[in-house]
C-alpha cells in the first residue's frame, strides 16, 4: 500500500503533469536536446554532443518534411521526441548518479531517434520498427566518431524500447550500464503517457494513429479502460522513475478507473473528460495522502 510519502511524490507528479507544456522549450527537437545538455548551439561541447545535435536537427527535418505533406503522425511524432526528452532530464535529475555524462549522453542520442522512420502501425514482427529505427540512426553515424561499440550499444538501447520486450526486461537485473541505460531510455519512452492528463490524451493521439493507419479497433486505446491495461502493462524499469512516486500515480488512476461505471471507462477522451479524469486522480492522492 503506498505511504504517505509515496503520495506526496504522486502529488507532485501530477501537479508537473498540469505544467508539462511549461517544460518543453516550445521550440525544436534540437532546441530541447541542447536544452537537456546544458548546451547552446554555438557551445557543443563534445563529439557525442555535436552527434546529438546532428541526430536532432535530422529528426527535426524529417518531421517538418511529413507536416508539410500532412503525413506527420498522431502520435510518433517530434513532440513525442521532445517529450521523450524532458522526461530523460527528470530521471537523470533523479537519480544524477546513474550514470556518467558520456553514457547518459549515448542514451539521449538513442532517444531522440528511437522512433525514426515510424509508419504508425504497431510491429508486423518481432523489433520490426526498432530495427529499422536503429538502421538508420546508425547510418547517419560516423563509426570512426562513435566507435563501434558505442554504436552497438546505441542500436541495442533502441531495440530493447520495443514494447514485447517489457515484461522480459522487468525481470532482468540492474546492474550494468547498458541495462541501466535501458531502463532510463523505456521509461522516458513511456513517462508521458503515465500521466494523468497529458497520458489519457497521448492515449488519443495513439488511437487516431493507428485508426489512420487501418487499425480500427485501436479506437480502444483512447478510453480509460484501454488506458488501465496501458497502466498495468508499464514496467517502471527505473529506481530513477519509482523515486519519483510514479506507481502511487498508477495506482491511483487504476483506483479511480475501477470507481467508474462501464459507460464512462469506455468514454473516449475529449479535453473536458481528460480535465475530469486527472481531477478525479488529484482528489484521490489528496484524500490518500490525508489518511
């Protein structure tokens, strides 16, 4: 049963989940990239960092070229990147100790293209997209830069964010870098979308993506009963994500969920039902957190 201080931390979470917009630089996928280095365009510092830029301003490029032919997707798009981000700089701010600069920066170059290429369906087979991903991500590399095993633990970070992989990865321990790597690169990829408010509309985003791309059914995953199965499944890799209370915010969406009635878990999201459901689960933190 979550503690007093687990509530607290939830709280918090979900005060940060009404303010995310305020986090994002508004700006480009590059913009937020420096933004997490601490780095200014004119002031890259390293050759990693200067990949990182690189990488970003690619991804930038790709997705204003889809807007501009109004193919850019629902959900897999530069504001998930940039989501992405933001939610890398809380873990590492988290837990600063996880791990050191060069293998925390090979890790943000994993992430801001982990999803390039994306076509909007879910994997035909087994790491489908991630190979591809991590394909051409590894091909806008310089191995005499990167070296090659950087770039093997660069294409590994991006496979292992294949969603079929959770449940394996939450069994496996720790205690290396690269499985630390990992589990900071799989729950930022999911960080967002944990969320209360802004989680139950991504939720919407990823049912208009896929219900674009031929998949009606995914229609499901913009109610609340298709976001309690989302909820269940997240795998919290992370002592970065588990410090910042994020399974008491689970726990109380799922409790909340529960409370509704079957018409209302199938309600898809509209902007005044994502604002009740996320009022619902701050009421509901409040009274756990005064017991």
């Amino acid at each position: 049963m979550p503690s007093r201080s687990d509530h607290q931390k939830a709280l918090k979470l979900a005060d940060l989940d009404r303010a995310w917009l305020t986090l994002k630089s508004g700006g480009t996928v590059t913009d937020q990239a420096l933004r997490l280095l601490g780095a200014e365009e004119q002031t890259v510092r390293t050759p990693l960092e200067a990949l990182i830029k690189s990488l970003s301003d690619q991804v930038e490029a790709d997705g204003q070229r889809r807007a501009e032919r109004g193919c850019e997707l629902a959900y897999h798009n530069r504001e998930h990147v940039k989501d992405v981000l933001v939610a890398l700089k809380l873990l590492a701010d988290a837990a600063p100790n996880a791990l050191a600069a060069e293998d925390l920066h090979l890790t943000i170059l994993a992430m801001v293209g982990h999803d390039l290429g994306h076509d909007g369906l879910p994997n035909r087979s087994p790491r489908q997209l991630e190979i591809q991903s991590s394909q051409m991500v590894c091909s806008l590399m310089d191995p005499s830069t990167l070296g090659h095993q950087r770039l093997r633990r660069l294409r590994t970070i991006i496979l292992m964010t294949d969603p079929k992989d959770y449940p394996r990865l939450a069994q496996r321990s720790r205690s290396s870098v690269l499985s630390t790597q990992i589990a900071l690169a799989v729950d930022a990829d999911l960080f967002t979308s944990l969320l209360p408010s802004r989680g139950f509309l991504l939720g919407a985003r990823l049912a208009e993506e896929q219900v674009h791309a031929g998949l009606p059914h995914a229609i499901s995953l913009a109610t609340l009963q298709g976001r309690a199965g989302f909820l269940k499944f997240a795998p919290l890799l992370s002592a970065a994500i588990r410090s910042l209370g994020m399974q008491a915010l689970i726990d109380a969406q799922l409790a909340v969920i529960q409370r509704l009635s079957e018409a209302e878990r199938l309600r898809p999201w509209t902007p005044d039902w994502g604002n009740e459901f996320a009022g619902l689960v701050h009421d509901h933190l409040r009274a756990g957190k005064s017991i």
